[in-house]
C-alpha cells in the first residue's frame, strides 16, 4: 500500500491555475495523494476558471483561495508545482518545506485571454495544459522515475 503524499499547487493568486490543477488531480481519485493549492497574494476564485472547470463535469464554485502561509511548517509536502511562466516575475519559485518541487510553466490565462482575445477559450486552453501535465507526471510517477 503507498502512503499519503501531500502535493501542492502553488501560483500568484491561486485563484485560476493552482485551482484547476487541484481540482484536477483529485478528480483522478488517487487514495495516495491528498491535494492542496495556494498563491503568494490569494484572490478569489475566477469565476472563469469556474465556468472551464464546469464545462468538464468539475465543480469548483465552492472553493476558496488559501495563501502559501497557511502551509508552511504545517504540513509536509512531498512535492510543490509551480504553474507560473517565466514572463511572471511575481510568481512563487520556491516552497522551502517541499520534499520535491517542480516548474510546469503553464501561461496565465487572463495574458492568454488578452492575446487570444477570447477569455473562455484562453481558460480551456489552460485547463488543458495542465491536465495534460498531471497526466504526464503522473505516467512519470508510475514509471518510478519521479518521487512525490
């Protein structure tokens, strides 16, 4: 039998990223994860990043943003992923209570809207990004080739 590990998803604001991406790995229902997101600065919840996650049969209108403090030296994280881009300087890099930490380099979906010029589209196309990427790391993980 695994044992628990605690992972967390970490972004600016945790108000679009690090929420799909929660809701995301939990809706795979692994036993062996407990899922956990937060930002630097907590906003709420976009209501966007609602309306993707929905689209897909996922609920997350009851969530709440949580800031990375509440966190730290609270509970051990196996592995932190950070869904910032690069062109985020604002971005956490670092989560020093972390066993393992990871760099997803997923866009902001409000510059993707702007660039896009269509909001929903530019969350769809986040949502998809990091479900692609939970899919891979979770394949990596199986594969024993990354701890949590």
């Amino acid at each position: 039998m695994k044992s628990v590990q605690n992972i967390l998803f970490l972004c600016n604001h945790n108000s679009a990223r690090s929420q799909m991406a929660e809701a995301l790995l939990k809706a795979r229902g692994f036993e062996h994860f407990k899922v956990f997101s937060a930002g630097l600065e907590p906003r709420p919840v976009s209501d966007d990043a609602i309306a993707a996650m929905k689209e897909i049969g996922i609920d997350i209108s009851g969530n709440s943003s949580k800031s990375t403090k509440e966190f730290m030296g609270r509970e051990i994280i196996h592995q932190a992923i950070f869904l910032c881009s690069d062109a985020e300087p604002d971005c956490p890099r670092i989560y020093p209570f972390a066993n393992h930490s990871q760099e997803w380099r997923i866009p902001s979906p409000d510059a993707l809207a702007e660039k896009m010029g269509a909001t929903a589209d530019a969350y769809r196309e986040v949502r998809e990004l990091i479900s692609g990427k939970i899919t891979a790391w979770l394949e990596e993980m199986e594969k024993g080739a990354l701890s949590a």
